[in-house]
C-alpha cells in the first residue's frame, strides 16, 4: 500500500534512524541532506510525505551557486528560481532556512523540516499540486550522486537519500520565496540601491497577491512563518561546536535582525553626530533620528505623548532612576514598598537601598506553589503607609504573567503609584500603558530584539514634571550660573550628557521590525511554542519544571535529578543549544522554590518545534547515562 502522496511504503525502513544522530554526523556543508532525512523520518513516523518541503529542497540545490567541480555548476538545463512560472516563484511556505548556496554556512533552522506549531499549509497530494500550478518544476527524477552534487564531497547517507527520493514525483516542486522588499525609510532605500540582502520576512505578503493567480496556496499560507523570520537574524547561522546555534537564552538577551544592524550601520555611516545643537545637516539628521526612536517607543507602548518618554541604558537603570528621583522625594520614614516575590534583583536592591536610607520598610507579596502572585496577601499588604508598589509584568525566571491590570487598580485604589517591570514582557505581549495605567513602565532594548545599552522609562506627566533631576550636565540644562542651574522639563531633565543616540535608533528599528511582524501574531505563535515545548519537556524522565503558573509567557525553568544545573547547560551548549543555567539574577524567587539554581530555556517567535525536538532528544540522551543500562 502506499501513502495517499503516493509514496513507497519503503520509507518506513527509516524508522530505526536516529535523527538527531545523523543531523550531529553530517558536515556543516549538508543542511539540504539533513533535511530531506528530517523529512524522512517524518514520513515514517505519520505516514506521509511532505511533497511542498523536500520539492523546495530539491529546487534549491539545483538553484545558482553550486561549487566548481560540481557536475551541475555549467548546466543550463536545471530551472533556477528566476526561470519558474510567476505561481511558484512567488509561493511562500513554511520551509527550513536554507541558504542558497548549498556549500556555504547552514542555518540552524535545517531542522526545520518538522512543520512548525503555526504552519497551516496542508499535505497536498500530486492532484493538488498539479492544480495549483506547481508543474514539471522538480529536476529530480530517480537516483543520483549527492557526493558529486555538492562538489565531491563523500556523503555517508547516500543509500538512504535515494531511497527517500527515489519514489518521487518529478512533476512537481515548488520553489523558494520571493524577495521583494519595500521600505519607507532612507536608509533602507540606499541599503536597497546598494545591493544589500533582503529581509525575507518583510518583504509583499502572499495575502496581497492577485487571488487569480496565487490560489489556494496564497490562503493556506499562515499569517507568521518562524522559518522566514529566521532569515532575518544573521547569528542563527552561526554553528556553536559543529552544530547549528539554537537559541534558547532569550529572556537574557535576544537576537537582533539585520535590519536593527543595518540602522545602526546606516546611522554612523550617513548620521553621526551630537543631538539637539549645532546648526549643521548631520546634527539634524542625528535629532531627527534620535526622536523620531523616541516616538517609535511612545507609539508602541501607547504613551499618550513623546514627553512621557525618557531613554535610559536599561531597565536597571531606568529603576534606579525612579528610586534615586521619586522615591527619595516622596518616600520617608514609616512608608512602606510593596513588591512581589518574582522581582528581578534590579526590582529589589534600588528599593533595599532606598528603605536603608530613609526608614522605610520592604514588604513582598507571597506566590502559590505555582509561581503566581496570591492577590488576597496581596491586597492585605496594601495599607496607607504604602507609597509605592513595583512589581514585574512577567518573571524573569519562572515565566509567570502577573495579573497586572489588577494589581495595579488595587495599588492605585491604597493611594499608591506604581511601576510596572516591562523586561521580559514588552517581547511577547502587546503593551498599552494608558489601558495598564502604571505610573511608571520600564523594559530594555536588547529584550525585544534591538541592541544592549539602550532602554526606555515611560512616567505619567505630573508624575516627571514632579520628579527632581538625576544626574547633571549638557542637554539637560536651559541656563546654568554660578548660582543657579534651570533644567529642561521631562523627558530631557533626565537625559543628562550625551546619550546612546546609536542604540536609541537601533531600538527604534527593532520596535519597528516586531511592528511589521505584529505582536499579536508573536504573542499567538509563543504560546503554542510554550504549550508544545512544555508537553515535550514533561516526557523527561527527572525533569521537573520550576514554575508552572496558568498564565505563563515563553520561559522553562527546570530541575534535572542526578544533574547540577550547570552540567545541563554545558551538555546542552555541546549540542549547540544555548540556555541559560544559574539563579538569574533571582534568587528569592528560586529559593521560595527550594532551589538555587535552574536550567532556563527561553523561546522567541524565531524559535521552532523542531528546536524544542532537538533540546528534548539531548535531555533524554543526557538522563539515560544514569539510566540502569544508560549509554
């Protein structure tokens, strides 16, 4: 019998295949030969054969580029993806990040090859792909040398791959995306004119195509695909021991796009210069760009005015600023300050340090067993002594969402302010301050995809205007005598010397790039990554999941039995995977727990199913060493 894609049943010969074991055997110049095995094995497991994946594969080995020596490389008779008809060459579909090239650098997304959680495109049978128009474009018809393919180099799976394509149709295929880019912004225009890559996410969406002429593969296509996300991020290229980089330590920083990098380098190449003085075109095009990332921040926070924006280094600083200016002014001897026990150290020692200076005392929320905040002990810590209230919107270390519209209405209805911790939240959820109503939000740039040193605090006005000045210096300043300073109003009072103005474009570029994507579609696509990794984990024999809130975001804290911390995270890296191990920076939280330490996998919208796969094949590999009989 054969599958309804009319394959061999054959193809379950590769059940015995270890999948992770081969893709660790294969040389890096192999990510197209590592996923036709993924798919493969795929096939075996549920019984059909994803024709759209490996036709895509195939299409693009026989694309331009092949090395000298290769059998192909003066061969005109193979269709590269410029010569296929206008249906297929625009076709865009989960698909593995594989470069063009086939000898060059593999990405880590050639695992791929598993459909990821949002993929919505269905197993078209031969009668399907015909229909759409996916004809004659797969140049593939029974066996051939791979080794010969990619130049002479010896492949140890040879057998085996022409087993997996020996029964394939070669009427059909379907090729790579397209790559047209659009872009309102300078720079992107002169990148462009240059000859710079394009951004493969943000590029035409197949929903805009002619209905006529996409078809039914035009609608199929979801509305995020992780794979074409990938493209965007250069570093996912990158191999850590042999092995293509996963990157799971994203609630410590996250990846950045090209066209984060791309702003920042257009920026010293076309715009440096000091902001708000001098009379000459770069200082304008310097403060244009400067403020005009100021108004990106403000409109993807939903503050009403750019004034409620001040940039700061980070979220620790944007903290200590609020303790160092507000607090000191309003909080005495007596008052109280309220946080809860997920708080980051960066929420918890301003408060210590501005409690020992002035009297006040420190009061904590208590968490349930399952890391979420109990709103009853809550409440009943919340007295008239408390003037302030800081807590995080999601923690760092469990991954718990607290319910911070409530929170903060009970805060506010004690007469207290508050300030909401946005760090780990501005990446995964979609941040309105007027409907959260903080008096205070803080988040760091390099936690939703922009660089390292550049963050943002968005106070309510009367709240600023209120605040006394921080630090002292240029642009902060009016006039300034030997008697007397004036200072600017908010947001310039607290931006005292010359600031990251590089890193304020960059994160502007990033919030802009996560607005293309939309937070929404990210939001959607991290949560069923985290209902299907958290699945996937729980199979581990020893492995006990630290945190378990019903209201999580995209983090995994976890304990392994037999395992320090450390070890894990170091087994893992060997692997290519990168988690973070330690108490991150804490430890209260931890600890409530019984634990010092954890191993903390962290997802973002660039992460796969197929990567969790990967992380999970490792643990269970990792715990069967101590396993009677283990390896």
């Amino acid at each position: 019998m054969t599958t309804n894609n009319g394959f061999s049943p054959a193809l379950g010969d590769l059940s015995s295949f270890e999948p992770e074991a081969i893709l660790a055997a294969l040389p890096g110049e192999h990510p197209r030969m590592a996923a036709a095995l993924a798919i493969g094995r795929q096939a075996s497991e549920t019984g059909h054969f994803d024709v759209a994946e490996l036709s895509r594969i195939a299409n693009e080995l026989y694309a331009k580029g092949f090395p000298a020596g290769s059998p192909f490389a003066q061969k005109e008779d193979f269709p590269s993806n410029a010569s296929l008809n206008p249906v297929a060459a625009n076709a865009v579909l989960p698909s593995p990040n594989i470069i063009s090239d086939p000898v060059q650098t593999p990405t880590p997304s050639i695992f791929s090859a598993v459909p990821s959680v949002a993929s919505g495109v269905p197993n078209l049978s031969p009668t399907d792909v015909t229909n759409t128009g996916y004809t004659n474009q797969l140049p593939i018809s029974g066996v051939f040398d791979i080794a010969q393919l990619l130049g002479g180099i010896d492949d140890p799976y040879q057998a085996e791959l022409n087993q997996l394509l020996s029964g394939l149709d070669s009427q059909s295929g379907i090729s790579s995306a397209g790559t047209n880019q659009k872009s309102s912004q300078a720079f992107s225009q002169t990148t462009s004119q240059a000859g710079a890559a394009p951004y493969y996410f943000l590029q035409d969406s197949p929903h805009q195509q002619d209905a006529a002429v996409a078809g039914p593969v035009a609608s199929a296509h979801p509305p995020f695909d992780a794979n074409l996300v990938r493209k965007d991020f250069p570093i996912l290229r990158e191999l850590v021991n042999g092995r293509p980089l996963i990157w799971f330590d994203n609630a410590a920083t996250t990846q950045k796009p090209q066209a984060v990098i791309d702003r920042i380098s257009y920026f010293y190449a076309h715009e440096n210069s000091n902001i708000h003085r001098a009379a000459h075109e770069l200082a304008a095009r310097a403060t244009d760009a400067y403020e005009g990332a100021r108004e990106t921040v403000r409109r993807f926070i939903n503050a009403p005015s750019v004034d409620n924006i001040v940039f700061v280094r980070g979220t620790t600083e944007a903290i200590n600023l609020v303790a160092k200016t507000w607090g000191k002014k309003h909080i005495g001897e007596g008052d109280e300050i309220v946080i809860s026990h997920l708080e980051h150290h960066a929420n918890i020692v301003p408060w210590q340090q501005l409690c020992q200076e002035t009297g006040a005392k420190l009061k904590v929320a208590p968490v349930d067993d399952s890391g979420q905040v109990l709103l009853a002990e809550y409440q009943k810590l919340l007295t008239s002594r408390v003037k302030l209230v800081s807590f995080t919107q999601v923690s760092n270390a469990l991954g718990t969402v607290t319910p911070a519209v409530q929170m903060i209405q009970m805060a506010h209805a004690a007469g207290a302010k508050v300030l909401l911790d946005g760090a780990q939240s501005v990446s995964h959820m979609r941040t309105d301050v007027q409907a959260l109503d903080p008096d205070f939000f803080v988040f760091s740039g390099h936690k939703v995809f922009g660089p390292t040193g550049i963050g943002a605090l968005y106070g309510k006005k009367e709240v600023l205007d209120d605040m006394p000045a921080w630090q002292g210096g240029g642009n902060m300043i009016q006039d300034v005598t030997f008697d007397k300073t004036v200072y600017h109003e908010a947001p310039a009072k607290f931006e005292a010397g010359t600031g990251n103005i590089a890193d304020a474009v960059g994160i502007g570029a990033a919030l802009e790039y996560v607005e293309r994507i939309g937070i929404d579609n990210i939001a959607r696509y991290e949560h069923e990554l985290l209902e299907y990794a958290t699945a996937a984990m729980c199979k581990v024999p020893g492995l006990h999941l630290i945190g378990t809130a019903k209201e999580k975001a995209s983090v995994l804290s976890f304990k392994l039995d037999g395992y320090e911390s450390e070890e894990v995270g170091a087994a893992l890296n060997k692997e290519g995977i990168a988690v973070r191990s330690g108490h991150h920076c804490a430890q209260p939280i931890l600890r409530r727990f019984g634990v010092e330490t954890t191993v903390r996998p962290s997802l973002a919208f660039y992460n796969t199913t197929a990567e969790v796969d990967v992380m999970v094949s490792a643990l269970l590999r990792l715990t069967s060493h101590k396993a009677p009989g283990g390896l």
